[in-house]
C-alpha cells in the first residue's frame, strides 16, 4: 500500500522502459533492447534443427544478448548507476541489489559458455537447446526480480528513508 508521494525512477530508469518496440521479422513486432533480443534468440533456437543454416543463426541471436547483458550490467553497476541510485533512495533494498548483483557474472559465463558450443559444429544441437534453454530462463528470473526490485523501490513509500 503507498502511503505517501511515491518515487519516480531517474531519467536512466525511464529511458530504458521507454524503448518499447522493435520490428524484427517482417510483420512481427518484438520488444526492442535486450527484452526482443532474448525473444529473438528463443525464436531461433526454437526453429528444427534441419533447417540450414540453424548454428549460424544461433550465434547470430546470442550475440546480441551478449552485449545487451553486458550493456545492463554497466548501467546497474556503475558509479552512476541503477542500483548505486537505488541504494540512496532506498536503503532497504540492499540484499536484493547485492543478490542481483552477484548474478552478474554467472550470467555472463553462462552466454560464453554457449557461445563457444555453439561455434564447435559438432557440438549437438539438443545440448545447445538445453544450454539455450537454461540462460533464457535465468534471464527471465534475474530480469524479474529486478523488475520486482524496482517496484518496491518506486511504487512502495514506507517512510523515513530519506
């Protein structure tokens, strides 16, 4: 329940909420940012195995979560950052910005790890299925307990924080 004004997240916070939607295949819209590039690798990996060219689009998808995951990473981190603002608007959230934190880098060794199988060709197609499998449900968690962060942090006034 808000008992008083609530916070408005920074002008870092509302950016990245604003990019919405993308155009990825003709006819399709996705989410834009790292939301339509995990979108964009399910779709991928979702798409039988006989089709030519399957691994290459595989890499092709990845890659962008990659560097979407690392772009996130900078953003919360940072001097600047999310979670650095967080903290000073609201103190009670440190567990969770430290557990989301710590995330961080078994993510990244998780998009690695299936980046370099899915570059071997003989590695099996149903290992990088699972792999792919297991890093876009991690992701789906980590991004949903941020979202869920961010909702306490805004959306929740207890009072005397500040």
């Amino acid at each position: 329940m808000v008992t008083g004004g609530v916070q408005q997240p920074s002008a870092t916070a509302r950016a990245s909420a604003a990019r919405t939607h993308v155009v990825g295949l003709p006819g399709e819209p996705r989410p834009a940012g790292l939301p339509g590039d995990l979108h964009a690798l399910a779709r991928a990996v979702a798409v039988a195995t006989s089709e030519p060219r399957w691994r290459e689009t595989v890499l092709l998808r990845l890659r962008p979560v990659g560097q979407g995951f690392a772009e996130h990473v900078r953003a919360t981190e940072g001097p600047a950052g999310l979670y650095r603002e967080l903290l000073t608007h609201s103190p009670r959230l440190d567990h969770g910005i430290r557990l989301l934190t710590r995330e961080h880098a078994p993510i990244v060794a998780a998009v690695l790890a299936m980046q370099r199988l899915a570059e071997r060709s003989e590695a099996s197609p149903d290992e990088l299925r699972r792999r792919a499998g297991h890093l876009l449900r991690t992701l789906a968690r980590h991004r949903r307990r941020g979202a869920n962060l961010l909702w306490q942090a805004y959306q929740t006034d207890l009072g005397g924080e500040t």
